[in-house]
C-alpha cells in the first residue's frame, strides 16, 4: 500500500473540512489536500476557517481566508492538483455575451461556478467531486434544469465527463436524512475514462459507474423516468437564453450527450437518532426547553392556517401541515438547516426520559459524521450554523476510496505504458 502516489487535493469553498475530513478518513497517506479557501464576506469573524485550520493544523501547504475571485491564477497553475473538491452555492448561472464581444460570455458577478470553471482552466485535475442541493437540478424555476445545463456544458467543453447523483444519506445507513446532487467529472481519455468507455450511459447510471458500485441502486428507473440522450448545446449562451429539461435524481454525460433517470436505491438500514445521542449526565441544562418554550414548539410544529396580506394588500391564508412534536428516536434526524438550534420550525426537538430539548452541537456533528467537538472554540449558533452547512463525512469517505480504486487503474495503466516504452526501446 505504501507505494501509492499521493493524490493531490484542493478544496473549495471548505467551510469546516468536510470534504478533506472524509477523504482523510478514507485514506490519509493518499489524500494530500495543498491548498483550501474558505471565506465569509459578510462576517468579521471566520469562525469556519478558524475551526478548519485547528483541524488540520499540518500537512497542508497553504490556507487562504480571502475571497477567492482575488486568488490569481498563477496560484492554481503551480498548486498541480489531481482532485478539485467543493461545496458551492446554487446561484444564478445565466450568462450573456460580452459587450466587447472578445471575452466570449460574461457570467453573473459572484457567482462561485465560475470560480471553480478559473480554477480549472488553471489546474487541470483529473477528477472533480463537487457537492450541492438537489435544487440545482431544477434551478431556475422559470427555465428548468437551465443552471445545471450551464455547468455540463462548462464540464464538456473544459474536456471533462460527467455523473452526477442525488444522494440521502439516510438511505446508505447514515444518520441524516439529507439529500444533495454530487457531482464528478473526470477528464476524457484517462485510463477511468477509456474503462468506462465499454458500458453504455444507462449501465453506467445503473450499474457501472462511480456512483452505483458504492450507493446501489435497482435495475430500473422509479416510474420509469428516464431521459434517453440529448445533446448538451457547446454554446453557453444559447444555453442561458433556450435551455430547459428535466434532469432527474441519476445521471451521465459522455462527450456532451447526457441520459438521466430517477433511480430507486436499495436501502440500507439509517443509523437512528438515539445512536447518536449523548448520555443524560452529559447534556447541559441550557439544551432543555422551558415550558414557554415547549409551547412555543409546539405551535410552530402543529398544524395552522394563518391568514396573511400580501405587500400589495391581497389576502390569503397561508396553511401548514403537523409534524411530531418531537423528532422520533428510532428514526435518521431530518436534514439539519443553518437555523438548528433556533426556535424555529426545523430544529430537532428529543424528548428523553420525558425532557425535552434541543440536540448538543457535539450531536449535530455526530449527525453529519464529523468527530466529537471538531467545531469547538466557536458560539453555539455558529456551531449549528456550520453543521447545518456541512456535508455527511461518510459519503466522501466512501467516494474517496472509489477514486483511489480509480487512480489506481490510472497508475498501473501508466506503469504498462511505461514497460511497453522501454520493450520498444529494448
């Protein structure tokens, strides 16, 4: 094992380490992150970056807490990475032609995709694993799937293939029931790519492909919703302007041609709530609602029809359906939001031994499969916010060592070419 090359990592957007966390945890030899960014504009404390650095407090060559749009290129040129991994927000994709014309297209400002199309141009990694809600496949409402149309054909077009997944945790036997669109290209004509070159889009979706070895799914499509191939248009822009289509929960995309399909996995039995919960004696008091707090709860989670008045005076009544009062305990928690914690709709409520209370920011890790107090040192709020923005570290643990199974491949592909070489020149 010792002679694997090392995998060369950078991470984007790394709010607290998820993703390094869990490709560590599948292989800490392999998996050398060189350079990570992580930056709130809008806050004077960079509590997640702090929590990140604390964290890994060695082996990484560069950490950055600046906005990475002033990130020059030449840094992305000489870090080298064979794997560009990220969290990023769903925003606004469209994109129009410059004025000048020269530039080719102009995107929306701030918008992160396109610092990770930057870094890309720059570094040219084999692989990339990015992470995102599920809305991105369907984003914007007016013009379906138009977003997510724009970043294949950015993917293409930069030389890379792509799968993505819709992925809840729970299903794999993790502990949150948190759905999110993972997504990973690898570029055209690597030894991963030729393998995959000898199945057809649908078994690759089904059977073959990174995804379907590690996250099973059944033989066959969920109502049968399945999209046979279209061909994702190279120009962006006429994109932008023209493009909508159903992108489902499943797919890939070989040379711009994409199939996609709303695939039914086979479960795993969910880690349930209790299993993660601390001992009583460990639970501070200030986690246990007061009584006007349980009334509170109790009225947010129930169900109402409240009638409201629009900003133009129109009036409707705004209804909600009930939900438990507290969250079952032989159940994964429900996906936890950056408002856990708060009196809000959403936070997880456990009544054990007839208490009530809020889960511990330790729980909330434990939620998302990270170690025990690794955001300690921060508020209470921003420990919640931070877990509420995290991933689940075991699915990029599983995902990490599919891409070492994949950079194998590569390797020993690269080792026969060598030995054919030196045949010729013997």
């Amino acid at each position: 094992m010792g002679n694997h090359k090392q995998i060369r990592v950078i991470e984007l957007f790394a709010g607290v380490g998820g993703f390094r966390h869990g490709l560590e945890n599948a292989n800490k030899d392999i998996f050398k992150t060189v350079w990570a960014n992580q930056w709130e504009p809008a806050r004077k404390a960079q509590d997640a970056f702090e929590c990140y650095t604390r964290n890994f407090n060695e082996g990484i060559d560069e950490y950055s807490n600046s906005d990475i749009a002033e990130v020059p290129d030449d840094v992305f040129q000489k870090l080298k990475p064979d794997l560009v991994v990220g969290g990023f927000p769903c925003q606004d994709y469209s994109v129009a032609r410059s004025l000048s014309g020269e530039k080719g297209i102009e995107g929306k400002k701030g918008v992160l995709f396109w610092q990770i199309e930057r870094v890309l141009q720059n570094s040219h990694p084999k692989y990339i694993l990015l992470e995102n809600v599920d809305r991105l496949l369907k984003s914007p409402s007016k013009q379906r799937g138009r977003d997510f149309g724009v970043m294949l054909a950015t993917l293409n077009n930069l030389g890379y293939n792509v799968e993505w997944r819709v992925i809840n945790a729970a299903e794999y036997g993790f502990a949150q029931r948190r759905r999110r669109v993972f997504i990973f290209a690898y570029k055209k004509d690597i030894a991963f790519d030729k393998e995959q070159s000898n199945h057809n889009l649908k078994d690759i979706i089904f059977k073959e492909g990174f995804f379907a070895q590690d996250f099973p799914v059944k033989e066959e499509p969920y109502k049968d919703r399945l999209s046979e191939i279209i061909e994702i248009p190279q120009d962006r822009v006429h994109i932008s302007d023209n493009f909508s289509f159903q992108f489902y929960t499943a797919g890939a995309m070989r040379d711009g041609k994409v199939i996609t399909a709303h695939v039914d996995p086979v479960l795993e039995k969910a880690t349930p709530l209790i299993d993660i919960l601390l001992p009583e004696y460990e639970i501070d008091e200030k986690f246990y609602l007061t009584e006007e707090m349980e009334a509170k709860f109790k009225y947010l989670r129930g169900p109402k029809k409240v009638e409201r008045t629009s900003a133009d005076g129109y009036k409707y009544t705004f209804s909600e359906g009930g939900m438990s009062p507290t969250d079952s305990l032989e159940l994964p928690g429900r996906t936890m939001l950056t408002s856990e914690g708060t009196v809000n709709r959403s936070t997880h409520i456990v009544e054990v031994n007839g208490k009530k209370r809020f889960l511990t920011p330790i729980e909330c890790e434990r939620l998302n499969g990270f170690a025990d107090n690794w955001t300690a040192g921060m508020s209470d709020r921003m420990r919640y916010f931070c877990m509420g923005n995290a991933l689940v570290v075991g699915l990029v643990e599983i995902m990490g060592k599919r891409i070492k199974i994949i950079e194998s491949m590569s390797e020993a592909h690269d080792e026969r070419e060598v030995t054919q070489i030196g045949l010729s020149f013997g």
